[in-house]
C-alpha cells in the first residue's frame, strides 16, 4: 500500500499495467462472446417472467381488465406472453405507432367513454353554475334587493 507522496519505481509500475490489460482483455472477449438471443415471437425482446412475478401478474390482471389496453398489449408481447397471432398483430400496431412518432405525425389515442356517474357529476356541475342568482343593492333600502336569473 502506497501512501500520499510515495514514489514508485518503474518496473513495478509497468508489471502493474500489464496485469490490468491482461484482464481488460480478457472481460472484452468474454463480453464478445455473448451473443444476443433470437426469439420465435414477433417483437419479443425479453424471456418470459416467472408466474409470480409482480410486473407479469399486473400486466396479465390489466389485459384481463382493459383488453383495449396497449400498455399491457406491448408490454406482455415484448415478454413473449401472447400467442403468435396476438403478438403479431401488437407488433404491428406498436410499428405503426412508432413510425408516426418518429415523422412527427401527432399520434390519436383511443379515448374511453365516462361512465355513467361522471357525466352525471359533470352535467350537475354545469346546471350549478347556470343556476347562480346575481344580487343587484338598490340604492334606496339597504334591506330590499333584488334578484334576476343570469341569461
């Protein structure tokens, strides 16, 4: 161990060096070898997960839910869990959502309708701000006023 303003000798160093690149050396062909996987599932990039694994059970659980979903539909094709047929068809769709991306074309999505409920709340809210009174003070009596519908 070499403390702060110690010199070191000339052999030591290069003796030092050439066992650094030997190893450099040796992980760089070991990293060249590794070859990347080809799979038999257009689009799929991924081995398929675990069945227990978390991000597997939510994607399956929001496909199940939402089968319109591309999330899920992109994710579960790139993980090889659509059939052929499916994965096919997703990767075509995620081709062509790609494609408009990159030209620039603003890509539309797919909006879902309200539920019952929220266009309910909507509509009451819209009905509230019609149904506002405005107060007119007559300059005679600070007691009487008079109110008029807003049209």
């Amino acid at each position: 161990m070499l403390g702060y303003g110690t010199k070191v000798k000339g052999k030591a160093t290069s003796s030092s060096s050439k066992t650094v690149t030997k190893t450099v050396t040796k992980t760089a062909t070991v990293r060249a070898k590794a070859q990347k996987k080809v799979y038999t599932l257009p689009g799929q990039k991924h081995d398929p997960p675990e069945e227990r694994e978390p991000l597997r059970i939510f994607y399956e659980s929001l496909s199940k839910q939402i089968p319109t979903s591309e999330m899920a539909e992109f994710w579960m094709m790139e993980h090889g869990l659509l059939s052929l047929e499916k994965a096919r068809k997703a990767y075509e769709r995620k081709q062509k959502r790609q494609q408009q991306i990159r030209t620039g074309t603003p890509v539309k999505s797919t909006k879902m309708e309200r539920p019952e409920s929220s266009k309910k709340a909507q509509v009451s809210k819209s009905v509230d701000v019609k149904a506002k009174k405005r107060v007119n003070y007559s300059d005679d009596d600070d007691d009487d006023f008079i109110v008029k519908r807003k049209k």
